[in-house]
C-alpha cells in the first residue's frame, strides 16, 4: 500500500456520485488484481486505468466496481457517457501517477472531479456530510420522477432516456422517462463474434419496443466511436476516427451490414412505436441515399411476405456543422430531429471530446454553439416536425431553462438525470425561459452567456447555488 496520506487530486467529473473504495491501478500489471479485490473484505473497488471505452464500461461488474478513475477522457468520452446513464461514480482527465497503489484508499467524487488518495478522518467525516446531502437532494428529486415535464404556465416537453443495453430498460421507464430517446445498439455488435444477424437484432428489438409500447422508441442506427471495430467487417484503423469512416458513412459503405439492421428495425416495428435515427448526416445526398436503401428493404420485406411497421419514423442526429447550415433542406425530407450536442460540439468547437487536455474548454455556451441549436430549431419547425437534444447538456438541470427558452420538443439523457432535469422544467415558466434564451443568443462570448445564465439561476432558482446543488446531485450517492 502506498504511504501516501490525504493526498487530493482534481480532474473531470464525469458522471456524478460520491464513492469510496480500494484502488485497482489496472497499468498495475505485476497485481493480481482478482485476489486483491478478493482480500478487500467486501470493500467496492476504484478501478483507474489510462483510459475506458464505453465497452469497457459496460462490461464492468457493478457488484465489485463502485467508480473509476482515468488519466484521459472527459465529460463527453464514451466512457463517461456510459458511467452517467449506469450511475457510476467517474473521475476523467486526472492522472494519478505514482500518487496511487493497488490497495489504497480512494474516494472519488464524480460531480467536483476530487479524488481523496488515503484520506484523513477530517476529509472522511466531510465527504460523508456531502454524501448525505446528495442523498438529500435525489429524495427531494424522486418526487418529480412520475410527474409530468410541465412548467408553471402550462408547456410540456418530453423528457426521454437514453440507453445501451436492453437490461436497462424497465429502469429506465420505472426512473421516470417519458420513452426512449436514444437507444445504442453498438455493445451488441463488438462482443467478438462479428455483426449480429438479423434474427438476433429482430428479437432484441423486439423485446425494446413491446417493453416499452406504447411509448416511443428512438433507435440510431449503427455509429461506432473511438476506432471501435466490428470483427470481420475488415475495417482499418484511422489516424483521426472521429473524423473517419464513423456514423451513417460506415452503413453506407457497408450496405449489407445496414440492410441486416434495418429489415430487424422493420420487423420489430409491428410491436411498438418505432423511430428510426440517422447518425452523422453530413448532406442531403448522405440523407437520400440512406432512405433509398430504406426503401429498398421495405420493397424486399412486402415481396416476401414479412409483415413491417407501417408508422416508423425516421429521423437525423445533427451532429455535423455541416447539416446545421443545410437543415432547412434536411427537415423537409425526414420526421424528426435530434441535436447530438456532444459531436456538434466536439465538430463545431474543433475540440476532441476523448482528450482530457482540451476537455475544460467544453463549453455548451459558446454563441456558435447555441446559434446553431436555435437555427435547427427554427428549421426543423417551419416544416412541423419535433427537435430534440440529446448528450450532456439535455441532462444536466441547469441547462434545462435554456433548452426550454430555445424551443426543444425533448431532451434524452442518462435514467439517473430525469429527476433533476423535471424539478427544473416544473419550477420553471416558458415565458421567463424564452426570455433567459433571448437574452443568450444576444451575447458574443461564452463567458458573457454563463454570467447570464448564473444570474438567471440566482434569481430564479436560488437552490442551484446551494450545494449539493441540483445539478450535482443527479447521479448516485
């Protein structure tokens, strides 16, 4: 065990939730790390490592594995984004070095990014203070799971789930989720045995749907991150893969990969309301390509006698600048919008999400950033169709009034937001919403945005300065 003693270290949090727990420094490699999480007398293990995919994530035991820590990544990295929506405790960005040995004590605290190495009694009694008044706080917000995403003055938005796995499911409807707003299906395509067969995505999609009829199924069709590779599609590694073969490029340059998926999609559409979405549309001919293979498997289902859904709706993820400044074009061609704010920030703000040295300079507020969420609001509702947002920003709570302001349909995010996330819809009035984004869209600087949000929040929503505050709490205790 190492000697050091309350050593306190900062990095990202990444996904809110105070734990503590015996370190396994996995780059550790002369542990055996079984018999050490073996001989921690029932204790939750501390996983830190360089850095965790989203796989690595969900392939975790969550019986043994209470937080992790990882010297790379932010709050937008895959792994991070996993760790909200399964509630585990995650620091990013904060290497520990040498600081840390298999055996330590650590207790890591996923909203403030602090990471306690062998901490002193003093921090011990503190952090259990905090750990009380976060538990304080998720009470206060289980009150608003089952009640309607409504403001004062009578606006309702539909705040829905986001999901990797067909486990979380009843979770997510007993958490609270008006639907599923962003369904993955990437986990069941990287478990080692190659792309999965139609026969065995039909019976997962089918199992999602009828789970959750008659409430709404969003389910993106296939869009690996991080260079992730499907065994034997004979994908090669990218120098840069966030701006590769990734989203709808990859379906469209392996089209029977994509017809496998979406003949299951159809088929599985006959037990429940299904919608369809596109992942990193760039154009419209990306777009109509897309459908006319769409078309082509409806045409090769009805020839064969399979009966379909004859209501699914198909949608794009705004992701790409690009299909922001064409999204007048876009919408009239599809049923729905969803903003990928985490990639349209990372495309936008040329900023890669997975690195932990540029990961503070995320920044939602950015005038470039909120512009182009209004321009696809406005585009996608001069021809009457839904815009959503979905990633970070639709679940945290303090953005909630802006979003509102802005005029977004839905908000998809983690199960272990959707507390917070309506305590503030219904603490809230469209009218003062619309004003707060107004007044936003009017500044030319970020850090201008934030004053005004922070002095909006004050006068509005004085909790939100009180720690724990809602936005801190959001996630497991």
């Amino acid at each position: 065990m190492s000697q050091n003693h309350d050593v306190r270290k900062i990095g990202l949090g990444v996904s809110p939730g105070i734990c503590s727990g015996r370190a396994v420094v996995l780059a550790d490699e002369s542990s055996d790390q079984g018999g050490r999480q073996d001989g921690f007398g029932g204790e939750p293990v501390i996983l830190v490592g360089y850095d965790f995919s989203g796989e690595d994530v969900l392939s975790m035991d969550l019986d043994t594995v209470g937080g992790f820590v990882t010297a790379a990544g932010g709050v937008t990295a895959p792994g991070g984004i996993v760790a909200q929506a399964a509630g585990i405790p995650a620091v990013m960005g904060c290497p520990l070095g040498d600081a840390v040995k298999t055996g330590d004590h650590l207790i890591i605290d996923g909203t403030s990014g602090e990471v306690h190495i062998n901490p002193s009694p003093e921090v011990i009694e503190w952090v259990n203070q905090r750990r009380s008044q976060y538990r304080s706080c998720q009470a206060e917000m289980a009150g608003h799971l089952h009640l309607p995403a409504e403001t004062r003055d009578g606006w309702k938005v539909d705040v829905v789930a986001n999901v990797d796995l067909a486990d979380a499911i009843p979770g997510a409807i007993t958490g609270g989720a008006g639907g599923i707003g962003l369904f993955r299906s990437e986990f069941y395509y990287l478990t080692g045995d190659g792309a999965p067969s139609e026969e065995f995505l039909f019976t997962l999609y089918q199992h999602v749907l009828s789970s959750v009829s008659p409430l709404p199924v969003t389910i993106r069709t296939l869009d690996l991150s991080g260079g992730s590779q499907v065994q034997g599609l004979g994908q090669t590694l990218e120098q840069n893969p966030a701006l590769g073969l990734k989203g709808i490029r990859l379906s469209l340059a392996h089209p029977a990969l994509f017809k496998t998926q979406l003949r299951a999609l159809y088929r599985a559409a006959v037990f429940g309301r299904l919608r369809i979405v596109l992942p990193m549309v760039s154009s419209l001919d990306e777009l109509r390509l897309a459908k006319g293979i769409i078309a082509e498997i409806k045409i090769e289902l009805g020839h064969e006698g399979v009966r379909i859904g004859d209501d699914v709706e198909i949608g794009l993820m705004l992701e790409v600048p690009a299909a922001v400044v064409v999204a007048d074009h876009l919408a009239r061609e599809v049923d729905f919008f969803s903003i990928g704010i985490n990639d349209l920030l990372q495309y936008t703000l040329a900023l890669d999400r997975v690195n932990g040295r540029v990961a503070d300079l995320y920044e939602p507020l950015d005038p470039a950033v909120m512009r182009m969420i209004h321009q696809v609001v406005q585009a996608g509702h001069g021809v009457g169709i839904d815009v959503g947002i979905c990633g970070e920003m639709a679940g945290n709570p303090a953005y909630a009034p802006l979003l509102l302001g802005l005029g977004l349909d839905f908000l998809s995010m983690p199960v272990t937001s959707i507390g917070g996330v309506k305590q503030m819809v219904r603490e809230s009035s469209l009218e003062d919403c619309s004003g707060l984004a107004d007044s936003l869209l009017q500044h030319y600087s970020a850090q201008a945005a934030r004053g005004c949000l922070q002095d909006y929040l004050a006068a509005h929503h004085p909790h939100m300065d009180q720690p724990p505050s809602v936005m801190e709490c959001h996630g497991r205790a």
